[in-house]
C-alpha cells in the first residue's frame, strides 16, 4: 500500500556484509522515499556489529541512536537539533508546545488525501467512527533527547553487539540501544524492546476497558520495573532485561493482586517467569500464561499480554520483515493528553479517546511486519509495527485476526519526560473494531504523583517472597 518496490544495493556496514542485496520498498512520492541508510533482510550468518568506520554515521548523517539528521524532502519534518531539554528551575511537565495550533485536521471526509501518511488502522479509524475520530496534525518537534551516558553507550553498541545465533538474544548488551544502526527486523524490533526507559520507572497508573457507550470502571494500579542495568547486584549469565511488579490497588474487589515478571533476555533458552499473589488467598502461584496471546490484567479481553507497551515479550512465532522507512502522522508530544487538569470523563469516550486532546506530528518511522509462523499460534496472524525512528519506540501497530482481516489498532500517545530525559508515552490504547470497545492502558492524570525514574534495585526484591512481604503490609 506504502511502496513499490526496487532492487538496490546498500552501501551500508559494507564491510562486515559485502555486496548484500535486498529488496527496499520505496513510495513513487518523493516524501515516501527510502532513508539514507537502506535496509537490509537478515540473513543467518549476518550478524555482525558494525564496523568502527560505520559507527561514525552516528556523529555524521544520523544521531546518536541511528535516526536521520537531516530534515525530509518538504521540510515538514525538521533537523534533529538535540531534542528538548527543560529551560530554568520549572519541575512541573509542563506542555512546550501550549501556543501551538493545527495546521489541519484529517477526518473521514478528507482522508483520502493523507492516505499516504496514514496506516491502513488509522484509515480504518476515521472510516469507523466518522462523527467522532480525526487527527489534529501539529508542527513537528523532534524533542527525544537521552542522558549522555546512554548515546556514549549506544555508539559503543554499534561495533559491540551482536544476534545470538538464534536471534534470540543479545549479546554483549547491557544498556541503550543496541542496533543503532539495524540491518533486519529483529534488530528494529531489538531496539524497541530495550529502549530506554530510565533504567528504573516506578508509576502509578490507570486501565480501563469502555464498554461499547463509553462507561468504564478504572483499575488502579501501582507498576516497578527495572532494566537489569540498573540491578545492584547483577551478575553476568544472569540472562535478565528486566524485572517487574505490578500491583493492583483498585476497583476494591482486585485490590491488593500483584504480579510480578521475570523477563528474561533469552526466552528461548529460559522463557518469561510470572508469579500471582492472590490477595484474598494470601498465596502466591506461578502464572505461566502471562505472555503472548493471554488476555492482558485488567483488560476484559479488549488486548493480549503482547500488546503491554505495544509489543513486550518473546517474537519468535512470526516470520519477521523490514519493509523500510515511511514518514507517517503518529500521536507525538501529547503533553495536553497528559496535563492532570483532564479528567478521564474528558478522555474516555464511546469507541475511542477524545479526539480534541490529541496531537499527531510528521515523523519518519520505521515500518516491520510479522506474519504467524505455520508451526505457531497466536490470535492475531500479522502485525504491523510502526516504529519511531528517535525513540524506537512502536507509535502505531496493526493488527490481524486469522482471516487476515485488520481487527486491532493500537498507538502510542508520546511524551518526552524532558526532566529525566526519558523519551515514552503518557498512555496507550488498543482499538478493537470488531466489538467497537478499547483499552486505554498508562494514563495518569487523576493520579497526583508523576512517574519516577532511576535509581537501582537488588534481586531479592524481585523474588516469589517479596509478593507475600508485599501482601502482608497490605
């Protein structure tokens, strides 16, 4: 839909990869071209770092974390200046932006003439919900901007990790991104799982599933996680990305219910371990379902545990693809979606968010597709990841029933949390066309305290017995 295809040869990591060939989708229009850096299918012996020559794209042609430096073709999409960095002593995450007015609205009237820019879910948006659904498309800020310790360790990265053999996992990882530079699918897929994301995040946080006209009740929940880089007493062989509790604390019927995920970096070799603490039980039991398919916590079925962050977990039931670069309208610097002067009676809506307090922006992305192995299974057949190329965080995704049929579409409400530097979101939802429901997963605007980053954490405090000691104090 996005492309036509054509035959070249990329010229980059060159030397590690001679003379690979690939097939890059390209658009006829100039502003749909393939980026600079090509891409290249991966291959199974190619999986080599790049070389140091290479990794001097990093302080040349592309940023720090491998986006493009230059603005595009029509200007709409500016240089990378650095991102934004808060001015004087102001602690409060106030919206840069707040003078700001659209430069225009795309509804189901006009769509087809932004077709090019928009994913065939968002189509599918505006085209259910015509009265209601549009996108309010602002200037375009390319605010992400990182902790200098986490772009030295990404150039690092560049000539330093590698796939595993089975592309399972990482090696010689530890923090940033670790492809900056990304040759396959995997390795854009990779760069979204192991964003970064504070090292250690502790929020407090809202889910809720709308019924068909708009009521919800709203589960509260209290959630930690931490990246193995920021474990004090890690260990190497640990085969640890990240440990997380998540601790229910409304409706009062739930409240009290924790869970608590080991994530493994290899989960082939030892795949995701999850424990439940029961609070009317007081016991903890092993949750062998929280991966994949399985309904989400707290989602009346409206989106699968994969679909946590966009996408978390182990890939390997899909047959990955990289399709190229787009320049796309996804939700970016959405601090109006965020400002805790909003109720969620503001927010919520039949079918969808409220439209009028969301802000889209030009941004170029990078575009991977997974189709459900036949050995394999999963409730949804394809997916279609739409990935940010300054956060490399998943902005859009599609999703496909087993017909093929488009049945989920899911997207990331951007924020840049500029005091500590994070790049994330401030919410996320996953729209369900079928049954005209969705799951609005993150939002923190009736909650009075703003996520917390950094700082460390041991491995005890992530173990079964932490549930009970956590569970008893309740």
């Amino acid at each position: 839909m996005f492309f036509k295809r054509t035959s070249v040869c990329t010229s980059v990591r060159t030397s590690v990869r001679t003379s690979v060939r690939t097939s890059v989708r390209t658009s006829a229009r100039p502003m749909w071209r393939t980026s600079l850096l090509g891409t290249l299918l991966l291959s199974p012996l190619a999986l080599a770092a790049v070389s140091e020559q290479q990794a001097q794209q990093l302080q040349q042609q592309l940023t720090p974390v491998g986006a493009e430096r230059a603005a595009n073709a029509d200007g709409s999409i500016p240089a990378w200046n650095g991102g934004y960095r808060p001015q004087g002593d102001d602690k409060t995450l106030s919206n840069p932006y707040r003078g700001e007015k659209p430069l225009y609205r795309i509804t189901a009237d006009n769509a087809a003439s932004y077709k090019e820019r928009l994913t065939p879910g968002q189509l599918a948006l505006l085209k259910t919900y015509p009265q209601s659904f549009y996108l309010d498309v602002y200037p375009s800020h390319r605010s992400a901007a990182y902790p200098d310790d986490i772009l030295a360790q990404t150039k690092d990265n560049a000539t330093q990790v590698t796939l595993s053999a089975s592309g399972s996992s990482l090696e010689h990882y530890t923090q940033g991104v670790p492809f900056p530079i990304p040759a396959s699918a995997e390795e854009v897929l990779w760069n979204h799982l192991t964003r970064y994301r504070g090292g250690r995040v502790e929020r407090t946080v809202h889910r809720m599933a709308p019924q068909v006209k708009g009521s919800y009740i709203a589960s509260r929940l209290k959630q930690t996680q931490v990246f193995n880089s920021n474990i004090s007493d890690a260990e190497a062989g640990d085969n640890m990305l990240f440990y997380f509790i998540g601790e229910t604390q409304e409706p009062a019927r739930l409240a009290g219910t924790m869970t608590l995920v080991h994530e493994t970096l290899d989960q082939l070799q030892s795949p995701r371990q999850a424990w439940i603490y029961n609070a009317g039980q007081r016991r903890v039991r092993r949750a062998p379902t929280v991966a994949y398919d399985s309904p989400q916590n707290n989602s009346d079925g409206q989106a699968t545990s994969d679909n946590m962050d966009m996408f978390n977990g182990a890939f390997d039931r899909y047959n990955w693809t990289l399709k190229g670069k787009q320049e796309l309208l996804i939700p970016y610097n959405n601090y109006r979606l965020h400002d805790k002067s909003l109720s969620y009676d503001q927010i919520i809506q039949p079918g969808h968010i409220n439209s009028e307090f969301v802000r889209y922006e030009p941004h170029r992305v990078w575009v991977i597709e997974g189709e459900l192995k036949d050995s394999q299974r999963h409730v949804y057949s394809k997916r279609t990841f739409y990935i940010d190329e300054d956060t490399w965080q998943i902005a859009v995704a599609d999703h496909f029933d087993e017909r093929g049929e488009l049945w989920r579409v899911s997207m990331a409400y951007h924020i840049n949390f500029y005091h500590d530097l994070v790049p994330w979101m401030t919410a996320e939802a996953t729209y369900d066309l079928s049954s005209r429901r969705y799951l609005l997963s993150g939002i923190s605007n009736e909650v009075d305290s703003e996520f917390r980053f950094g700082g460390t954490a041991r491995k005890r405090d992530f173990k079964p017995d932490s549930l009970r000691r956590m569970g008893g104090k309740n």
